[in-house]
C-alpha cells in the first residue's frame, strides 16, 4: 500500500459488502473489508458464520488522480459516506490495522473447550465453578452451575471466563 493512497469508506446495499468488494477491485480500487466468525443458532442448532466486522461497510483506498465518480455507480455501493456534501477520509494508519486483520482471514478461535471446568469471575461472581457449554455470540457464553442442588445455564461475557479458580 503507497503512501499516495487516499482511503474512504463505501456504504454497500444490503448484505452486499463481498459484491462491493469484488467490483471496486476490478475497477482498480483498493479494499479492505475485515470478517469475523460467530456461533449463530439456526433451525436449533449452533452453527459458525462469517459476517463483516462492520456490516455495510467497506473501506475504499484510491491512487492519487484516480477519479471517485465510478465508486457510486458500482454494483453493490448504495453511497460514499459524507458530512454533508464532503466525503469522509479515513486515516490510513486505520485501514492498515484494519488490513492486517481482513489478510489473517476470519477466525474461530474458541478459548475454552465444550465440558472444560471454568470459573465465572467479576464483579457479580467470585470465582464461581462452572462447566462450558459454548460461545453464544456477541462475545458471550453459555456456563453450567450448581445451582441450588440444580443445573442451571447462565448467559455470560467471555471475558468473565477463567480456566484458573
């Protein structure tokens, strides 16, 4: 990536961001566009998916002279974000940490395997054992405790978890 590139950001249409992507590098523009892998339920079962980290965005990287007229016509783009009449730059030093992560490719990294023991800690817990059950997206997970003689599931951040008590 050369120092002259200017970087933007394109709003895509509606579950479109790959078909931006796809058409904005045929054109000769640069993109980033970072994924995440997500534990979703489906038809009541846990799958992985892959979902942009910043959905309807795509971040859009054009030489020096090169024109942003086709970037609005493209298929996939709904608009270039503006304040006003001014298209918004983003920093480079951005999109250049935002690169390594798209190149590294979505990841499913689980931190904790299904039936490991764990410790809920925090504010609300002091090192509560519990059994692993799963991630349940948005960075959260599915535990369970003994409670009150019963099995009970709670719902809690990931960065509650300790493998440690």
């Amino acid at each position: 990536m050369s120092d002259a590139v200017q970087w933007f950001l394109a709003y895509s249409k509606p579950r479109g961001e790959r078909v931006a992507e796809e058409n904005l590098l045929r054109q000769g523009y640069e993109c980033v566009l970072p994924w995440l892998t997500v534990s979703k339920r489906r038809r009541g079962r846990w799958i992985w998916e892959d979902e942009p980290l910043f959905p309807r965005y795509v971040f859009v990287g054009a030489h020096e002279g090169q024109s942003w007229s086709p970037v609005q016509s493209t298929l996939g783009v709904a608009s270039l974000v503006r304040v006003g009449s001014r298209i918004v730059s983003v920093p480079t030093a951005l999109v250049e940490g935002l690169r390594a992560v798209a190149e590294a490719g979505p990841e499913r990294q689980l931190r904790f395997k299904q039936g490991q023991r764990v410790y809920i800690t925090g504010e609300s817990f002091s090192s509560i054992a519990g059994v692993f059950e799963m991630e349940d997206g948005e960075n959260r997970a599915r535990v369970l405790i003994d409670l009150l003689g019963r099995p009970t599931v709670v719902r809690v951040s990931m960065a509650q978890l300790t493998a440690e008590g």
